[in-house]
C-alpha cells in the first residue's frame, strides 16, 4: 500500500468527520438485518461499525445490550456489570443507549464518577478485583461492556462483552450474543426493554464510582513503580485523546512519577492526529504516522509513552531511536520479566500469537522457559492469565498483560498502561532504554525483519482460507530454504489458525483472512536479511493465490 502524501501531518478541516450528522444518524438510521453489513457481527474485538453506514446505531446497541442481559440470565451471572466508555463520539451516545437497556432489566451498573471515560484493562481489572476468591458458580459474579472502537476512526463505534474472568468473551459467547441481537433486529426490536436514560440514571441501580484510585494505587503490585520514582524516569505521554488521559496524573501524584502530558485534548473529530498511513485518522499507537505528534518529543524526555483511545495497546517512543516496532518491544519485555520477577515459577507459561516475532520463540527457550503459541486474538490468553498458567501473554498488534509479581491475576485483558510504565521500569532498573536492549537481543538472538503486507480478495477466495494445509498449498521450499512445516493450527493449544503457517529454518510466513475487511493478510519475517524477506512475501502471496485456485 502506497504511503499517503499528508501521512503524519496533522488533520485539516477537510479530513474532519460531521460530528452532528454522525450522531443524528445513530439515533435516525435503521439497520437492516436482511443486509450483512448492517447486522451485528461479533469480531475479535466485538461489534464495530459506524452510524454512516447504518452498522452501528441505537437499534443495534439496544439489541445487543439486551443480547447480553440475555446471556447473563441463562449463564446465571448476577452480580454487578462494568460500564466503560472510550472518547469516540459514538461511545456517548452508545453508553446511555445500553444503559437504558441493563437497567430496565434490573441490572446493577457501575461506571466511573461522573459518567467520565474508562479504559479497558481498567474493567478487566475491575471484574478480576470483584470476582477474587468467588466460585465459577457463584451468583454475585461481576462482568462488563465496554464500549469502543479501539484505535479505529472517528467515525466508528464499537462494544465488546468481557465475562466474568474478565477478558474477552470466547467465540461461542459472542457467538451467542451475536445470533440474540440479530432475533431482536429482526423483530423491530420486541422484547426489548428500555427505560429512558433520564429515569434510568436515578432509580438506584446506577453505581458512580471512582475507578482511577483503585487500580492506580494497585499498579505498584504489577510494576515496580517506586524504581521509576527513586530513578526520576522522565516520561511524556499522549493519550491521543483517549480513556486513560486522567489517569496519568493520579499516577504521578500517587508514586512521584515525573510524568508530562504533551497532548491534553479530547475532541470526538480527534482533529489534533496526525495522518496515518493511508491519509486516514486513526489513533494507531504503534504506527510512526499516527503517533508523529509524540515523536516530536522523543528527545525531551528519558522515554514517551502512547496509548490508542481504550488504553489497551502500547506505544514506546525511545530519545534518539522513536517509536518501537510491536514485536521488538514484546521482545524486550518478555527478556526483562523473565529475569526480573523473582517469585514467578519456572512452569509459567509465555503466550504470544502465532504471527509475532520468532524472537520471541528464542527468547523464551533461551531462559528455558514454555512457550504457548496460539492464533490471532487476545481471547487465548484469557484462561491462561486468569489461571496464572500464563506469565505473559502479547500479541504483535501492541497489545499484552502479565502476571503481578506475587505471580497472581492483575487483569485478563490487555493493559496499555502497565505495558508503558514496564517499559519505564526497564529503563530505571537497567539504565537502558528498551530500545537499547533490543540491539543488545538481536546481537544474541539475531536480527529479525518482519512485515506485513494486505492483500484484496474475493469473498468466494476468502471463504476457501479454511481449506488451505500443506498439500492444497504444494510447495517443499520458501524462499530457497526447506519447509519444515506447515501449520493450520496452533502448536500451543491445537485452536484453527483460520489460515496457515509455514516455517523454514531461517524464518516463517502465515496467512490469514481479515475478520472485517475483504482482504487477506500475510505476515513474513526472516532472520537473513531484508532481502531474504521480501523473497517470502513474494513467493508466499504466489502460493497463496495460486491455492485459492485450486
């Protein structure tokens, strides 16, 4: 994909969103469920649509607000639901929609003071704070919607449910929630029950609550938060307008972090983001484009710190290098937990998606530690954390959690805000900046390229993806290595790829389906060269279309 000409310049005028058309069609629009596009369609990160193309209306979140009061019912969960909220202009208007529906229904709400933002990992850890010591089976179980469209435009919505263990709902509760919300779309919306937001909010089933405090005052049991305090770690951070932009403050005066905000404005047109790649704006912490305004801090400060509208994803901005890539970062967080927390068992298992570096891989077995490589989607980390089975689990889209360090659950769901202030913590116990260690890694490990390249398809091609293995894909050599194998599920817990995963000695490509997009990705790495590597995606998107042939 060619790089557009005012990537990484900021938005002008032209490239703003119409604030009050988009919200006069959500509450306007009607989505016809008889069209695939304006159905509820449960993602990887739940539904997510926008008001301009009738895929994310009030109909839609009545339907599934009432889906999963449904689902709470049958699964006798009974105990108190998290509301969190993101900036996205949407997510207003989508919160006191859903809200309208749970407390009809008699469901006990809790949101932050204020009705002001929440970011995701801080419901995560809401639910796992509430739910300790409780039985699977217990009836006061807490859980919680999250409303936001992650990193996505301004223009997008989204709503996602995290079950009691707090993460990410598996694919047969979305799936449940999906069909449920689609009946009730189906039937203009009968059996639905709503109680107008006026009355709702002062019935007494809705909690105010404050959140920062408490999970800010427990970040200390994750992250050695007095090392960054005695070290006088200089931080900048941007929040991109996002959930978490009043938390940083708490965090400082709690711990005596030298934190700065370089960026305090929350905007729904988010008109203060710099372009990303394809000229859109997205608040994408782990693209160079989008997060161009903090690099222009990178040198003012021992390290800089982003976060996407949620706060589930991280981005580290190192003085003298900029912004980390995903995988390089996992990398060195991984290499440093390892060493760094004592009272975690050697049994602990390291999780990370089977399209992230294979550094990582040689890493882990460096330590002599067990790794777990699963498809793509933080849901697979879940059980794992929530057990503490899992130390660490990160995917190489800038998302992860870990353990706490007695070695119990801190959240289920990935945590932005751990994973920057981790990275400060490396910074003041080492002396070295994560991007420093990395050139210390890859002169052990190897140097890694990676890349991932999108690809349009068809519908029909996309549907043929779960017909792919070794014998439809009828190659023996990649890139002028052996393949040693071909994958079409996870070795780490035998779960369907949804794709492929072909490995040489030297490096490794996979190929996916996006779950929103008519487009296929492949991701590529080598430990050769940058040559080696371009010689992979080539030859790995002619097998590929040359099997959806087939």
């Amino acid at each position: 994909m060619a790089i557009h000409e005012r990537a990484g310049k900021v938005a002008e005028q032209r490239d703003l969103i119409n604030i009050p058309k988009l919200m006069s069609l959500y509450y306007r629009l009607v989505p016809n469920v008889e069209n695939a596009g304006e159905k509820v369609s449960f993602g990887t990160s739940g539904h997510r649509g926008s008001a301009l193309s009738t895929s994310f209306n009030q109909n839609h979140i009545w339907a599934i607000a009432q889906a999963t009061v449904d689902y709470r019912n049958q699964a006798g969960i009974k105990g108190e639901l998290f509301l969190g909220m993101d900036t996205h202009a949407l997510s207003q208007a989508a919160y006191i929609s859903a809200l309208e529906v749970l407390v009809a229904n008699d469901v006990k709400v809790v949101v932050q003071l204020h009705e002001s933002f929440t970011p995701t990992p801080v419901v995560s850890h809401a639910i796992v704070c509430a739910n300790k010591g409780k039985a699977a089976d217990a009836n006061d179980l807490a859980d919680g919607l999250i409303i936001t469209p992650s990193h996505n435009p301004p223009q997008d919505g989204g709503i996602k449910y995290n079950p009691p263990h707090g993460g990410p709902a598996e694919g047969q509760v979305t799936s449940w929630i999906e069909d449920r919300a689609n009946e009730y779309l189906k039937n203009r919306l009968e059996g639905v029950k709503k109680l107008n937001y006026g009355l709702a909010k002062n019935v007494g089933l809705v909690a105010e609550r404050d959140l920062i405090r408490p999970y800010v005052k427990d970040l200390k049991n994750v992250v050695d938060v007095k090392a960054i305090a005695n070290a006088g770690v200089k931080i900048g951070a941007d929040p991109l307008g996002g959930s978490g932009i009043y938390y940083w403050e708490v965090i400082a005066e709690e711990f005596g972090i030298d934190v700065t905000l370089v960026n305090d404005r929350v905007d729904p047109t988010f008109g203060f983001m710099p372009l990303d790649k394809d000229g859109k704006i997205r608040m994408d912490c782990s693209s160079p484009y989008a997060m161009a305004g903090l690099l222009k801090h990178q040198d003012e400060f021992d390290l800089c710190l982003g976060n996407d509208p949620d706060y589930d994803r991280h981005g580290i901005v190192c003085p003298g290098f900029g912004l980390m890539n995903p995988n390089h970062y996992l990398a060195v967080a991984i290499d440093y937990l390892l060493t760094h927390r004592p009272l975690w068992s050697n049994d602990l298992k390291i999780g990370k998606t089977l399209v992230s570096s294979a550094l990582i891989d040689r890493i882990v077995a460096g330590h002599k530690r067990n790794l777990c490589e699963v498809p793509v989607g933080f849901k697979w980390f879940v059980d794992g954390l929530a057990d503490g089975s899992f130390a660490f689990g990160g995917e190489e889209s800038a998302g992860a959690a870990f353990l706490r360090f007695d070695g119990s659950t801190w959240c289920t769901d990935k945590d932005g805000i751990i994973l920057g202030l981790l990275a400060a913590e490396i910074l003041a116990v080492t002396g070295k900046t994560p991007a420093q260690r990395y050139q210390e890694l890859i002169s052990e490990y190897g140097t890694s390229y990676y890349r991932r390249v999108d690809s349009p398809i068809s519908a029909k091609q996309k549907a043929k993806f779960g017909e792919l293995n070794a014998e439809t894909l009828g190659a023996t050599e990649l890139a002028g290595e052996p393949i040693e194998s071909v994958l079409t599920h996870a070795p780490g817990n035998g779960a369907a790829i949804g794709g492929l995963k072909v490995n040489t000695a030297n490096g490794w490509f996979a190929a996916r389906p996006s779950g929103t997009e008519a487009l296929y990705k492949v991701y590529a790495e080598s430990f050769i060269s940058e040559d080696h590597l371009e010689v992979m995606l080539t030859e790995a998107q002619a097998l590929i279309k040359n099997a959806l042939k087939g």
